[in-house]
C-alpha cells in the first residue's frame, strides 16, 4: 500500500499491527498482526474480556499510542509518518474520542469544554461557541451552557464529553466503555444520543464495550481474544 493511500471509503485502516509492553528485561506481548478496517460511516463493536487489549487496540487506532508494529492510516494518513505535530492536528480534525470517565476540563463550563476542539482546529471564539452550543441543544444541555463539570450529572457530563467529541465532525469517534460509568437507563440514553449523532453527521463510530445488548445493535461485532480479531456472527453476539 502506498503510504498517503488508503482502501477507498476507509476512514481507518491498519495492517500487522502489533504492541508488546516492555520493562526491563519483561516483555508482554498484547497482540501480533492484526488487520482492521473501518469503513466511512460504519458502526463497530469491540468485544474481549478485561486484559484482553480492547483499550490499547483502540488507542492504536486513535494515535494516542505507537504500535510496535504494523502500520496505522487515518483518513489515508500514515500515522508513523507524521510529526507529533501533524499528528495532533489529524487526531483533532479526523478523530473524536469518547472515555468511560468524561475527562472535562473542571475549570471550564460545559459550553467552554466543547468549544476546545472546535478553537484548536484554528476557528474564531464566535465560530466555536455556535458550533459547540449546537451540539449541546441537541444533546439536551442547552439549558446547561454554563455549568461547570462538578455541577453537570454523570449522564450529563457523558453527554457533554460526545458532543464534544462530535463537536468537529470527526471521521470516526472511538468510544472506550463511554456508558460503563453509568446506571442502565442513563446509559441507554447516551448510547442512543451517540448513534444518532453518528448518523446524522455521517461519522464512523468504533465502541469499546463488555454490554453484548449495545454491540448488537452495531454493523460489525469484532472480539479480541487471545491477541487474535475475529468478526462475530450475529448468533454469537
């Protein structure tokens, strides 16, 4: 594959991926090889047992992390091949990124967090503060504008922290666990604020999850068991 090309309709792509954890003389190897592709506009799961490496896999992806191996695209982009800078600002235009903890600035109110993404990608105040009170209403926090995290609900900050990661209509949004903190009800009402943004911005969406009943109802189930990525059948889900 060239290295600015990607398979078309791919927002990410990676091939021979491989992460081993190194202290000292220690090696733990997480996985070897793998093979993923997320196609524009596509929903998928990520299902494995604790330890298993879903969160490394996903910050892989993501760039928050350097494979060992393999090679990472974005959005046709060579990871490896950008400087930390470039880098940056790929995560920041292509990229949303959703936490099971939200990961809001407490300083800063909820209209204020949103906007951060919106301001480094080079936008004016103005532009921001429409852009990120837009996602807010349609998250059902226009009426939470200038409240601080430490006053916001847990389902309002989870809110907060995808609209935030939406903010730029990103690409693709990588969730890990991003409804794990939250009781059954609030967390089915984030997952369904997440999948209709997801379609309404046509954006690409990659979960992290344990909860079987969310990855159901995405495209694609992959499981990651014992360094191997296999897409489940829906009989297995």
């Amino acid at each position: 594959m060239n290295d600015t090309m990607r398979p078309r309709g791919t927002v990410i792509h990676c091939e021979g991926l491989a992460k081993t954890y190194a202290e000292g003389k220690l090696h733990t190897p997480v996985f070897d090889g793998l093979d993923v592709s997320v196609d524009s506009g596509e929903t998928v799961a990520i299902l494995g047992a604790s330890g298993a490496g879903k969160s490394t896999l996903l910050h892989l992806l993501g760039g928050l992390d350097t494979p060992t191996g393999g090679e990472v695209y974005v959005t046709g982009q060579k990871m490896s091949a950008l400087s930390d800078a470039a880098r940056g600002k790929l995560r920041n235009r292509a990229l949303g990124f959703v936490y099971q903890f939200h990961h809001l600035l407490p300083e800063f109110t909820a209209l204020e967090n949103v906007m951060l993404p919106v301001l480094l990608g080079g936008s004016s105040v103005a532009e921001a503060s429409r852009s990120a009170q837009s996602l807010l209403e349609s998250v059902g926090l226009g009426h939470r504008l200038e409240h601080k995290p430490g006053e916001l609900s847990g389902g309002e900050r989870q809110r907060a922290a995808v609209a935030r990661a939406l903010v730029n209509t990103p690409a693709c949004v990588l969730g890990d666990e991003p409804t794990g903190n939250l009781d059954e009800k609030t967390a089915a009402t984030v997952f369904e604020i997440m999948l209709e943004l997801n379609r309404a911005k046509k954006t690409s969406l990659v979960l992290v999850t344990h909860d079987r009943r969310l990855a159901r109802r995405l495209d694609r189930v992959l499981e990651l068991h014992e360094g191997k990525l296999r897409e489940l059948p829906a009989s297995e889900v």
